[in-house]
C-alpha cells in the first residue's frame, strides 16, 4: 500500500522528472527551431509536447494524426538522434496522438474520449483520443482531417506490387463511384502506401473541383461519434457524413470490437452508396478477413472493387528511393540506394525514414552520402532489419512452446495459461523487430498500446523474480534470434 508519505514522494518525483525532461526539451526545442527556421517550425513543431519517458522511449504528443505522421516522416529521426544526444538511454521516439503541454506550456492536458454506458447498448467503453479540428478550404475540414499535399498520384511509385491498387485509385478519382468500384477496398501490409493513394484520390477530385470529399481515420469517424452522442448531435453528424460526395475511411482493422461504431458506419455506408456516392476503404486485411467485423458489413464492403497491396519488390524499392533522393536535391549514390533497398525491406515508410535521415545527416554536415557513412547513420536501422524476426513468427514460436493455440495471442482470453504467453509474445516483439507499440497492440487482436507497455514491464518484473520463467524467455528469444 502506497502510505501518505510515500504517495508524497512519488509526485515529487515524478514532478522532478518531468521538470528535467522539460529542460531537454526546451533545449531540443531551440535546436530544431535554428535547424529548420521559424515558419517550418511553427506550422510543423510547435504544437509538440513531450510526456513521459518508459525504459528507452520517451513519448511526444501533437494534437492531430495528420500532424503526427507528418512530423514522424520528416522529423521522426532527427527527434530520435536530438533525444539521445540529450539523454543517450533514449533510443525511441514514439508520437502520438493527443493534446500534451507544450513546451510553451500553452497546451492542454491529454483528452480521452469514452461512451458513458447509459449511450450505447455496449458495455465496453471505446476510447479515443481527442483530435484537434483542423482546417483546410479544399476537403470537408468541418468533418474530417485535411489532406497531405505530398501525398498525390504524381509521387506514388507504381511496380508490380502495387500497379493494381494505382490502376483502381485513379479510375475512382477519374470516375467517383462507377459501377464496380463502389467501395474501393484497399488493403495491404503496414506503410505500403494505403493512406497514400487515398489522399492522392481526394487531392485529384478536389483540384479538379469536381466533388466535396472526406477523408478521415477509422479512429477518427469513432471518435467523432462518440462525441455526437455525448453532445446529442449524432443526427447533425449523419447528415454531415451523408452530404459528402467520396467518403474515405483508413484503417478500418480499428473498428474490430468497436460495435456501435461499426453499426453506425454500416448505416451511412449504405445510405451513401444507395445515394450514388462513392466509399474508399483501407483496412491491414482483405474484407474477408476482417474476422472481427460483422458479417454483413464485411459483405458490403467486398462487393465493389478490393484491391491488395503486395510486399514491395526490389526494384520498386529502388525505384522509391531515386524518386526521393532526386525530390531531395542530394546526390544519393546508385549503390548507397542499392544498399538500403537490400538492408530494408520491411516497408517503405521505414524505407524513407532512413534515406531521410541520411539526406538530413548530408544536410546538416555537408558532407557527401557514402556507403560507409550510411552503415554508420542507420547502424539502428540497419541492426533491426537484419534480424528480419516477424510478429507471427514470434506468436508461432511462443505459443509452440507453451503449448496453446495460436489463436489466443489474439483472442480476448484472460486466464494466466494464455495471459502470460501472449504477455511474452509482445515482450519478445518489442524486444526482436522495430514495430512501434501500436503496431504491436494490433498484431495481438487489435489491444492498445498501453497493454503492450503493460505486457513488457510485466515480463520483465517477472524475469526478475522468477529464474525459471527468465530461463524460458532467453531460450525463445535466442531461438528466435538464430
Ligand atoms: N509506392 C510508393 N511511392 C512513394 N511513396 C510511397 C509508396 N508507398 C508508400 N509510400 C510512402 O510510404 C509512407 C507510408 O505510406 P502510407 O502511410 O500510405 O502507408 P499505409 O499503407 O497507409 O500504412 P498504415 O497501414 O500504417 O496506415 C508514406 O510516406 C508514403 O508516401
């Protein structure tokens, strides 16, 4: 039991901490400034706020995803290396999603959003973090997020994993809502470009004034509903949902076990697609196997257009990495580009984190991009691929071990006896591949990243007191590691 005294001490301590980061902050917060200029820093940083240090992770907040994915692609490594140059046991920076203090200290505190159980007939409560409103004149900005300008048709790569899912994203932009390609479903792998070919769908209508468009994440639309029931303006929101001409919803997986989110969604998809308007949806798996998902909405969904995105190929990754190195104005050698397209092969959003973080590297030191300095930048990402050891590998070999069904590391069972295996499985996961916390949480039936961080500091603790289990977990992880 934490006594008066001891509770005293914990907020002083925490308080003590967060004072010390604050001043690292403040610190990294004037290098980016002289790094990147006032404008870029304002539009892009400014709104950043730090929060609290796990192991080798500290966390910063911006208040939109539009803003998180932005400064994760363009500053996502210069943060990481400002970090570590500030305190060297910081080896990670995750970003997220919510209102923090800012370093100015003119932010708000972390907003979360729940249901309260006498508004919806599901006794889970569905949380969310709150996104800012953002605004921008040429998609539906009242209803949605804004578009990423860089994300168009012209800077998509099209090669042979991808050429299908391109083919569909422009035919709906020529032509919103043909018979055949009402909804487009596009799914594939982590960072394959999803988000960016539904951006470049909407940018294309809108520039050529065509249609009003909304894009928003899945987390989003459920945020937004939940508000409306809180605020009693849920039939305000249909009418908002139903009056766009192409709504596009990413990353639908969200919606698994979200089942009031999921009914409402199912109700303006129908009437919107009965009214001849067009749905774009992206999702990590093909309709049929969203198992999580009703059966009727899955069924709607698979009955237009479903394309897949593949796993990139060498060449395609080559052929990413030229188009952004010539975009960047830096002399990138051929072999250099060879290099990272052999090294990293994971996704391209991990594959234009590297050369970004060279290009700022050449940027930064004007010094000339050579194979040796890239071995030496990277050395983090470079160490990570090597491994190459995937989620499911991990949640097969575990699961083996323990002797429980490979099912369960997804499955909401809470006995011990899958518990702990699955505890272990996501341990092993942080610990052997680079997928950020979130990434973890959905590979493990769709859990937040909150119950990864559980998961690892338990194993740990546990490892500590208990030889044996600590003998069983090295045993998996060098099994894994060979
Ligand atoms: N073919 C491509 N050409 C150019 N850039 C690409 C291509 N594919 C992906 N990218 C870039 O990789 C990054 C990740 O892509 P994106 O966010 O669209 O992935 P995603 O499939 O939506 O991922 P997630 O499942 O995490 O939502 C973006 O910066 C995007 O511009």
């Amino acid at each position: 039991m934490t006594g008066g005294l001891e509770g005293y001490d914990e907020v002083a301590e925490a308080n003590a901490q967060k004072s010390i980061l604050d001043i690292h902050w403040s610190r990294i917060c004037a290098r980016l400034k002289a790094e990147v200029g006032e404008v870029e820093y304002n539009t892009w940083l400014r709104q950043m706020g730090v929060g609290t240090v796990e192991e080798d992770e500290i966390t910063l907040y911006l208040p939109t995803r539009f803003l998180r994915d932005w400064v994760r692609g363009q500053y996502g490594d210069r943060l990481g290396a400002l970090w570590h140059a500030e305190i060297p046991a910081i080896r990670r920076v995750e970003l997220q999603v919510a209102r923090g203090p800012s370093p100015a200290g003119d932010g708000e505190a972390v907003i979360a959003e729940s249901v309260p159980a006498s508004a919806t007939a599901t006794p889970a409560v569905e949380v969310a973090a709150a996104e800012a409103e953002p605004r921008a004149a040429e998609v539906r900005s009242d209803l949605a997020a804004p578009l990423d300008p860089r994300f168009t048709f012209e800077t998509f790569v099209v090669g042979k994993p991808n050429e299908f899912a391109y083919a569909c994203a422009r035919r709906v932009a020529e032509r919103p809502s043909s018979p055949g390609f009402n909804p487009l479903f596009l799914y594939g792998g982590v960072g394959l470009g999803k988000t960016h070919l539904m951006h470049a769908i909407g940018s294309e209508l809108v520039r050529e004034g065509r249609v009003s468009v909304a894009y928003m994440s899945a987390e989003k639309f459920m945020y937004r509903f939940i508000a409306a029931i809180r605020s009693q303006s849920t039939m305000e929101f249909k009418e908002q949902l139903r009056s766009v001409d192409v709504l596009m919803i990413d990353d639908l997986q969200f919606l698994i076990g979200k089942d009031n989110t999921q009914e409402e969604f199912f109700h303006t998809f129908n009437a919107l697609v009965d009214a001849g308007r067009q749905i774009v949806v992206s999702a990590d798996k093909s309709p049929s196997d969203l198992s999580g998902l009703e059966d009727r909405l899955r069924t709607r969904l698979g009955c237009g257009m479903v394309a897949d995105i593949h796993a990139t190929t060498f060449e395609l990754r080559i052929s990413i990495l030229e188009a952004k190195a010539t975009a960047s104005g830096v002399d990138v050698p051929a072999k250099v580009l060879e290099f990272l397209a052999h090294k990293i092969t994971s996704n391209v959003r991990e594959l234009e984190g590297a050369l970004n973080r060279l290009i700022a590297h050449a940027n930064l030191f004007g010094r000339p991009v050579t194979l040796e300095a890239t071995q030496d930048v990277l050395h983090d990402i470079l160490k990570a691929n090597n491994r190459r050891v995937t989620i499911e590998e991990i949640q097969r070999k575990v699961a083996e071990h323990w002797n429980i069904r490979l099912t369960d590391m997804s499955s909401a069972r809470r006995s011990t006896v899958v518990a702990r295996p699955r505890q272990v499985a996501m341990y092993l996961s942080k610990q052997l591949t680079s997928r950020s916390l979130p990434e973890i949480g959905r590979k493990f039936g769709n859990r937040d990243h909150t119950t990864v961080i559980y998961a690892v500091r338990r194993v740990m603790e546990l490892m500590e007191q208990d030889p044996a289990f600590a003998e069983d977990v090295e045993l998996l992880r060098r099994m894994l590691e060979s």
